[in-house]
C-alpha cells in the first residue's frame, strides 16, 4: 500500500494532476473503469459520550436496529460537487474527514480507492500535500508570512527547488489575478485577496482535488464572482471540487448538489454531466441570463 | 525540506519575538557563565591551597597551646607553651626525627618610615630556623642569625608587602622602621609569597625572639613553636616525639588530657583542601540549578510558543507539512536559542573568569566549559523537543481549532 501510494504520489507530485492518468492499480479492480476520486461508505462521526454524545455526521440512531444510517458517498473524477444544508448540519465535518484533516469515528473513505484509515501519519502528510487542496472559510494564512511565500509553502513540504517554487508560486498567484501582491502579508491583503491566495496556495501543487468550505462564505459578490471564477476553470481543466456553500448563486456553478440535514444526504441533484465543462462555462450568456439578481453586472 | 529552510524558518520564528527570544537565551547565558564562573573560583581556591602546600614545605609541624575538643575539660590545668618547652625539643636524644625548633611569638603593630606608617599584620618574634621551616626566602638583604637572637639585636627581615607599603620602591635593606615604638634596622626583605586567602602572609615583620618580647609580649607564654622534621616521612614519628617530650614537659599522664596541639601544616592544608572540594561541589551545584532553571526557561518559551503557533502549526499541516518537518522547526528553534544562549554563555563565563572575585583568583576547568555547553545544548533539545513533539502529533483540525 505504501508503495503503491508513494508511486501514485510520485506522479502526481512531479507536477500534472491525475487527469488522463494510466489506469491505476486499484482502478483495475473495479470492473467498471476508474475508480471514483472520492467512495465514503456508512461514514460516522461523533463528539462526546453518552447523553453528551453529538452525531456530527451520520444521522440519528434507528430505534428499531440500533445503527445509525451513516453517509454514503460517491464523487467521480472531474465532478463538482456543491454541498448544501442548514448551520449545524455536518458539512464541515464532512468536508474535514474528506481532506483529511480528521478522522471518521466509524466508515471508511476510500480516495482514489485507497483506504485513507489505513495510513500512516506521513502517508496522509503527502496525502494533504500532493493530492488535495484546502480552501478554508476562514482563509488560515500562515501569520507574518507573505503571498509569495504562502504559496511557496505547500511546495517547500513537498521538497520542490526555491527557484522553480517561485515560479510556480507566483504562476499560481497570477492565476489568482494577485500577480501583483506577492509580497503583501495577510494583514496587508483584504478578505477577498487573502482568499484568492488560500485558493492559489491550494492550487499551487496541482492537486487532483480541490476541497473548499463555504469559499465565499465572508465575500462580497464581485470577490465571490472572482473566486466561482477561478474554481470554474479548475474544474473545466479537470479537477475534481467539492465545495460547501449557503448560496443558490454559488450552488449553481455546481455540476451537482447535495443536501445535508442533522448529519445525512437528503438530497442529491445532477445539474449537469460529469464530464464536460461546469455549468457557469458550457454556456456563459444562458448561464448569465438565468442569474437570479443582476450577479453580472456587478462582477463585471 | 532541507536544513538550511529548517534552520531558515527557525531563525524567522525566533525572530517574530525578539524580547521573548532574547530573554530565554540571557536565562542559558547566565546559566552556562555561572557554572564556568563558580567552578573557575572553587578550582582557582583550592588550587591557590595547593600552591602553598608546595610553598610551606611539607616537613612542618605547628605545637600550639590549648587542648583537643574536650581536652580542655579533662586537663586539670593548661600550661602555656614556653621557651623551655621549645629548648626541650630541641634536644636530639629525645627527639632525634626533629631538625629545627623556632618558638613564635606574634603580635600586631604599626611600623612607621619617614612619616609613612603602616599597620603590620603580623610581628613575628622567632629563631633564624624559623626561616626554613617556613619556607620563607629573603629576596634582599640577609635573615638575622643566631647570635642577633643571643643578643636581642634590634633587627627585622620584613614581608614584601610591608617593604613595599613604607619603602615603595626604595631598597629597605639598612633603613630603620619604628615598630609600636621601637625602631628596628631591617636587614632583609622575604620573597613574595602571594596571598591565599583573607591574609597576606607577605605583611609581616620578623626579629629575634627576645626583641619581640622585650619589647611587645614580654616574657612570659608563646604563641606557638614551629618545628620542622628531618623528613616528609619524618613528621610522623616527629608529631609523636613532640608529644611525648611536651607530656612530660607539661607533667600530663593521660595522653587524652593534652594541653597542646601538634598539627602538621601538611594536614592542615590538606583538611582545607577538603574543605575547599566541598566547597566547589556546592558552587558547582548551584551552577548547575541555575543552568537547569534556564532550561525550565527554554521548556516554557517552547510551550507558550507551540500553544500560541498551534493554528499556525494545523494550517502547516493543513497543506502536507509532514510531522518530522514541523518537529524540526520547532527543535531547531529551541537548539538555536541554547546554542545561541550557551555560546555566549562560554564567552561571559571565559571573560567573568579573568576577574579577582572575593580575593580568589578564578581558574577555568576546561571541562567544565565543553560540559556546561553541551549540557545547556542538550537541555535545549531535549526540553524543545517536548512541546514540539506535542504540537507535531496534533491532527490538523484539532490544532486548527485550538484557540
Ligand atoms: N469538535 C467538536 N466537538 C463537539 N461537537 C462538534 C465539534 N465540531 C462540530 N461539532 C458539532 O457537529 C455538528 C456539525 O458541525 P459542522 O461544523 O460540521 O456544521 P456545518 O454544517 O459546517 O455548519 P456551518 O454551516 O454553520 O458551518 C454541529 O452540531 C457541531 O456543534
Ligand atoms: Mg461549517
């Protein structure tokens, strides 16, 4: 497994993201092609004990089996994926355990069918450095640290060269359209710039998976409009997104939305095919037109 | 991640709390100078002790008056030591492993040259042989002899510091010097000793005993009577000729009722020697407390520096930083603060130790520099290497949502 995941990482490390990528190992298990990015089956988490127990994710317990429901989750390769539901609801739970950032209390995540349970501390740092980019609701930049160097950072881990690091770092920002605030600190960057830098910062490794909790949860609509557009195009170059979200407006740049409610999909609707361009880009004028306030005229 | 980004993260670190950082590296500092400083004074005394063990010669015996602990209850009566005791002594038919008896008589005055006047640590009334078995050289000028003694010749042979302190540079060999009233023609000075302890053994003025006693003490006890052996294996055999010719000079029976001391000055020293080796061994514990409350320091700092970076630590692993990369960080703040910390230590230590400090002068036990570096370096390590590893092992979330 390790050395299965290290090749895989190695790959996908020396810069291109998995798109096109041979059929994997695992993948030729699956009699039916490549196995999805992201496979969550009966995903349970819990905080506290006994009465104080909090079931995070997975619903209530069935009074008649004593089981709780558990999340069952598939995402495939190039989808993007909003995910929706009221405060409380589990969605950042969700969203952690798919980064890797924390651990189910019960289920199994396979990424790339590969049983995440069953890595080690350092497997799941390249895990977290070469396969999936985190977007923060709350940015998390590294304090006194600047945009350049907060870019750099993912690929310092990941033991990328200093020149070829900038480079690419302020590629990332330019992308971002911050190419001329690289060497600003957070304090110096408003809140629509520090998220474009956590949006370059996740970018910057060329992940396969770009995860992002509420993305324009603190924004306004023109840096909201900004940021949908750049998530837009990352998916129309194909890589995976699963993004969390309050907002119709942004649920609509979805190719598919879910709905959670106390910790369970309730709803899952398909917007638009798996493979091809997001919504906002296979027809930008109809897209436009169906905007539910003047979205356009403020973003352009 | 190579070491260099290591180290270059580290120094960034410590920089972003200059105060805080300099703070903990002044708590290594004094830590690391005060181990160097307190075992560089414990050694510089004991080994001062050591110089005039080699300086007195070791075939010297002291007979003073007065009993052993608890003699002084047994004995009916303390007979004070007297000329005569010293002239029993002399005699080779009881006491052949004796080479040289010197009766002592001292006191305190005030010696006066040309209107410059000094007060004299010391006034010695003694016999020529005192000289050797002192181990006292003259530098200028001749000891008095025999035949001044028979005489009560008023002559002195002074102390460098006494010769210095009333002649400056001028030769004092021929002048008179007035003591407490009585003038003396000094015919030698005594090499310079150099001083020990709290006395100056070269502030002193010796002359014949009768002289001394005429005109200061008068005739009656002496201080004490200086013998030497014919041998450093003699001293043995010699303390206990002393013992039994004074016995039955004293009329004393019971050898556990003495109203005398013999005392080596060999054991002497080497009893302060001891004394002096605790004493380092307490300096030096001292030292290392403090070298242990500056890494308590160090420990403290890496605590309140981990628990306030802890978000920063989740968003670092957040985006794939691997544990070892942030333990190093971490660790290479901490060995950068003791290095840092104990290399100026060294310094403070190696430039505390050039001063006099309460009259000893300090000297450096190399090993005491190396070990109180490495111990400091070590300490720094392994206290850093704690909360780090604490902070290292979080999952990102939990460190992200610590506040
Ligand atoms: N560390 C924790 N300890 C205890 N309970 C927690 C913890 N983290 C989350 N919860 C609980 O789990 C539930 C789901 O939280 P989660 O953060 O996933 O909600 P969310 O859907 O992201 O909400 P929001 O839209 O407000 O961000 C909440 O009821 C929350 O109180
Ligand atoms: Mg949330």
């Amino acid at each position: 497994m390790k050395q299965l995941l290290r090749g895989r990482l190695g790959r996908d490390g020396t810069g291109g993201h998995r798109v096109g990528d041979p059929v994997t190992a695992a993948a030729e298990e699956s009699p039916w092609g490549p196995s999805p990015v992201i496979e969550v089956r009966s995903l349970l988490k819990t905080y506290g004990h006994g009465d104080a127990t909090v079931r995070a994710l997975g619903g209530e317990v069935d009074p008649v089996t004593g089981v709780s429901p558990g999340v069952d989750l598939v995402v495939e390769q190039g989808d993007m994926v909003a995910v929706m539901g009221s405060s409380g609801s589990g969605k950042s739970t969700l969203m952690n355990i798919l980064g890797c950032l924390d651990v189910p209390t019960s289920g199994r995540y396979l990424l790339d069918g590969i049983d995440v349970g069953g890595l080690d501390e350092h497997q799941l740092s390249l895990v977290r450095n070469r396969k999936i980019g985190f977007v923060f609701q709350s940015f998390n930049l590294v304090p006194r640290t600047t945009a350049l160097a907060q870019v750099e950072l993912p690929l310092a881990y990941a033991g990328v060269k200093a020149a070829e690091r900038r480079r690419r770092a302020r590629a990332a920002l330019e992308l971002v359209g911050l190419g001329d605030r690289v060497d600003h600190r957070p304090n110096e960057l408003s809140g629509g710039q520090q998220q474009r830098v956590a949006v370059a910062r996740a970018l910057v490794t060329a992940p396969a998976m770009l995860l992002a909790d509420e993305p324009t949860g603190n924004l306004d609509s023109h840096s909201t409009e900004d940021v949908l557009a750049i998530i837009d195009r990352l998916n129309a170059s194909g890589r995976t997104v699963v993004l969390i979200t309050h907002e119709d407006e942004v649920a609509r740049h979805a190719k598919r939305v879910l709905r959670l409610v106390d910790g369970q999909v309730v709803a899952d609707v398909r917007q638009a095919p798996v493979d091809g361009p997001p919504p906002a880009l296979s027809d930008p004028a109809v897209f436009a037109a169906h905007a539910p306030h003047a979205l356009t005229s403020g973003g352009s | 991640m190579n070491p260099f980004e290591t180290l270059r993260f580290a120094v960034g670190g410590l920089a972003a709390n200059k105060v805080r950082s300099g703070l903990t590296m002044l708590g290594v500092l004094i830590g690391v100078a005060a181990v160097i400083i307190l075992l560089a004074v414990g050694n510089g005394s004991s080994q001062a002790v050591k110089d005039s063990i080699e300086k007195l010669g070791t075939n010297a015996l002291t007979v003073s008056s007065g009993g052993g602990f608890g003699g002084q209850s047994t004995a009916t009566s303390t007979k004070p030591l007297t000329v005569d005791d010293a002239r029993a002594l002399a005699d080779p038919a009881s006491a052949p492993d004796v080479e040289s008896v010197a009766p002592e008589v001292t006191t305190s005055q005030t010696a006066l040259y040309d209107g410059t006047s000094h007060s004299v640590n010391q006034v010695v009334g003694t016999y020529p042989a005192y000289f050797k078995a002192s181990n006292s050289k003259v530098a200028k000028g001749d000891y008095f002899s025999a035949d001044d003694v028979l005489n009560s010749r008023k002559v002195a042979v002074i102390g460098s510091t006494t010769a210095t302190d009333l002649f400056g540079t001028a030769s004092p060999v021929g002048r008179k010097i007035v003591v407490g009233g009585t003038p003396f023609t000094v015919v030698g000075v005594l090499e310079t000793k150099g001083g020990t302890g709290f006395q100056d053994p070269d502030d002193t003025v010796i002359a014949p005993l009768p002289t001394v006693q005429n005109a200061f003490t008068g005739f009656g006890p002496i201080s004490q009577i200086l013998v030497e052996a014919k041998s450093a294996d003699a001293t043995t055999p010699a303390q206990n000729e002393i013992t039994t010719v004074l016995m039955s000079q004293h009329g004393i029976k019971d050898s556990s009722a003495l109203d005398f001391r013999v005392s080596s000055q060999a054991s002497l020293l080497t009893t302060q020697a001891s004394t002096n080796k605790t004493f380092t061994v307490l300096l030096g514990a001292v030292a290392a407390i403090s070298l242990l409350v500056g890494g308590i320091g160090i420990t403290n700092i890496m605590l309140v520096t981990v628990t306030e970076r802890t978000r920063e630590i989740g968003i670092r692993k957040a985006i794939g930083a691997p544990k070892g990369v942030i333990l190093g960080q971490f660790l290479a703040e901490s060995t950068l603060l003791s290095l840092v910390g104990g290399g100026l230590g060294v310094v403070g230590g190696l430039v505390g130790s050039r001063f006099t400090i309460v009259g000893i002068t300090p000297v450096v036990i190399p090993q005491s520099v190396v070990w109180a570096f490495v111990i400091a370096v070590a300490i720094g390590l392994f206290f850093g290497s704690y909360p780090a590893n604490r902070a290292a092992s979080l999952r990102p979330i939990e460190a992200l949502r610590h506040e």
